[in-house]
C-alpha cells in the first residue's frame, strides 16, 4: 500500500518503511535485505516490485536499482531509504513539478521513475526531448544505475544505432580519452558531447560482450589493455589511482565487509593490513593512462576484429596492473580462471586480492540468497591468492 504522490493521483493511505509492523533498522544488513526483498516490496506497493542491486551507507541511507510501474511506461526507477524522513522532501517537490508519481512506502522510503532520478534527471530529460525528433526511430535501455548512469541504444532514422549515455559526471577530460582510444583503435568514436547535461552519444561497435573472457581469447585482452596503458595522456584532469586512493578504497571495502559479516572481521583486517605493503612498490612507479574498471564486459569481442574496449569514463593514472588485477579477479570469480597465469606485473597477486575484496560484497548488493555464503568464499579466495 502507497501514496502517489504529485500528478493528480490518490492512493491508500501510506505503510511506513517497514515490513508488517517492523521497522527498518538500517544498521541491520540482513534487516535491510529482508525490507526490501522483492515480496516485501511488492506487498508494500501493491504492484509487482523488483529489486535488482543495493547501495548501503550503513545506518544512514539505502540506494536501490528496481523495477515496476513508476507512471512513465518505462518500468526502471530507484528507491531511497533515509533515516531522517525529511531527505525525501526534495524529491517530491522534483515529482510535482515533473508531474510524476512517487511512490512513498512511509516515513523515509520511496520509490521513483528514473525520470525522477536525484542525478540523473535533467540530462533524461534533455535527452527524452531529442529521442522524440525527427532523427530517431526507437531506442532501448540496455543499463540503469540510479545516480552513476543510464545506457541506451538509439536507432537513427538514416541507418544504423548510436549508444548514448547520461551520466553523473562528464567532463572535457572524458571526452579527450574516448577520442584517444579512439584513435588508437581501441574504442568507439565519439560523436556528440553535452558536457551542460552529462549526455555522451558514441559509436555503436558492432559485436558482443560477455560475463568472461573466452579462454581462447585471454592473450588478446591482455594486449588490448597493454595498448590502452601505452597511449599518452599527460596533463588530463582524470582521476589518480594512487596510495592515498588505494589506502581509501581499501578501508571502505573493510568496513562494509565487517559490518556485513562481524564474524569475518579479523579475517578481512589482516588481510587489509597485509595488502597496503604488497603493493607499495607498484605504487612507486610512473603512473599512467588505465581503465579504471576493467573487466571482460567492457570488452566487446567481434570475430573478425581485435576486441574493443568500453565504458571509459573511469579511466585515470595508475598502474596497469590495476586493470590487470581487476580483469583477472572477475575471471577467477566466474569459475573461468583457477590459478593466476604467469605475467610480467609487479605484485600482481596482490591486485587480485584487493580487486576480489572490492567485489566481495557484490552478493549482498545483487540479493543472492546465500549472499553470506558467497562473501564468505571470496574473502577467503582473497587471502588464497595472496599466499
């Protein structure tokens, strides 16, 4: 049962931000899950919900990625939990404006259409306007992630699709390392850019991406991130993957996992107390032009061309064994990879190891139900590839 908030429409009167009678205690990870599975959801809307991924700053507020009908026919919105119900003010001032439904589960929790997106919302809809000209026919939503991006295919009235994205943040930066790797062969070509409303239209490449490198096609992976780390990009203003980023990320990744699991905590502290050490020296060296997040689905693969890489807008200074590390660390997690292949990288293990504790927590945010389970064994295949 929910209220509808803005738009005209009434509904019942509100349930608050609970399950039955039960409040959500957002200090609890498995209270959180249990509030906000997709039957509790769908029992507190009163329309089939779906939760598809969890972004938890524990004991203050809960981002989720869901699915139903939030009044614009397009079936993807967000959910917001806030421990102090007057956060939720601003988006219903943004849904009457908008002449949206919000979808208010109580004192502290709703959930919205992505149009009503808190970051993404001006660029959507600048860029709603121009999918109903003359120079569309269609498009698809291929990627929602509530405030970091939307992904979409558009299909031009001329021939041919265009992969468009709206992002939290786009920047001149941004723009100069999709043109390098463009240039270099790497990627798709950049053909229009909004920096005013974080809109990015791009080549759509040909091909396909998937879970996990092909074994037969790993040697080529590695080589299209060996010339991504060769390419020149002195003087950007990109992020730097540096100690203090590795030192911040890797207390981050600490903390969720030791409130996610208490009884793992000793583990995951030794194991954070050993990493900053393994990779010191790797952190030493020159830096240079990375990824960011690399992995086999920002890859896509085409028969007859050398892969292409995607999703840039991470790409910083660091070490390439960052990316390296990254890419391995999602094989091993796939049951693609069994043990670490034998490459010229320093403190590669260690890479690995910080990029597995990094994803740790993956089970929990995407609702698989043995998440304990599943963060427990890559915690423990963190500390067996670091000795």
């Amino acid at each position: 049962m929910v209220v509808l908030l803005a738009g005209g429409q009434s509904a019942p009167q509100p349930l608050a931000a609970r399950r039955g009678n039960m409040m959500i205690n957002l200090a609890d990870p498995q209270a959180i899950r249990r509030a906000l599975s997709d039957q509790a959801l769908t029992q507190m809307a009163g329309q089939p919900i779906g939760c598809h991924y969890l972004r938890v700053k524990p004991g203050t507020s809960v981002w989720g990625e869901i699915s139903g009908d939030f009044g614009d026919g397009l079936g993807r919105g967000w959910l917001y939990v806030h421990a102090d119900p007057l956060k939720a003010n601003k988006f219903r001032q943004r849904a009457e404006r908008y002449g949206l439904p919000l979808l208010a589960l109580g004192s502290g929790a709703i959930m919205g259409s992505m149009a009503l997106d808190p970051v993404l919302h001006r660029g959507w809809r600048v860029l709603r306007r121009r999918l109903s000209g003359e120079a569309t026919t269609g498009w698809s939503l291929l990627k929602y992630r509530p405030g970091r991006r939307m992904v979409l295919r558009v299909e031009e009235r001329h021939g041919g699709s265009v992969l468009v994205r709206v992002l939290a943040r786009c920047t001149p930066a941004y723009a100069a390392v999709v043109r390098l790797v463009h240039q270099a062969g790497l990627g798709a070509a950049l053909q229009r850019m909004d920096t005013r409303h974080h809109i990015v239209s791009l080549q759509w490449l040909e091909g396909e991406t998937a879970g996990s490198v092909p074994a037969e096609r790993l040697e080529e992976s590695l080589f299209a991130a060996a010339r991504l780390h060769a390419l020149h990009a002195d003087g950007l203003d990109l992020p730097h993957y540096d100690a203090s980023w590795f030192a911040q990320t890797l207390a981050q990744a600490e903390r969720t996992l030791c409130w996610l699991l208490p009884t793992l905590r000793h583990q995951v502290r030794r194991l954070a107390e050993r990493l900053p050490a393994a990779v010191a020296d790797s952190l030493r060296r020159s830096p240079g032009l990375v990824h960011g997040d690399f992995s086999a689905d920002q890859i896509v693969w085409h028969a007859r061309r050398r892969p292409r890489l995607i999703d840039v807008d991470r790409a910083g200074y660091g070490q390439p064994v960052m990316d390296i590390g990254s890419l391995l660390a999602v094989e091993m997690l796939q049951g693609d990879l069994r043990s670490l292949p034998a490459l010229p990288y320093p403190a590669l293990s260690a890479w690995v190891a910080y990029a597995l504790l990094q994803r740790a927590a993956e089970p929990y945010r995407y609702g698989d139900e043995n998440w304990q389970d599943a963060l427990q064994a890559r915690i423990q295949q963190a500390w067996a590839v670091l000795e």
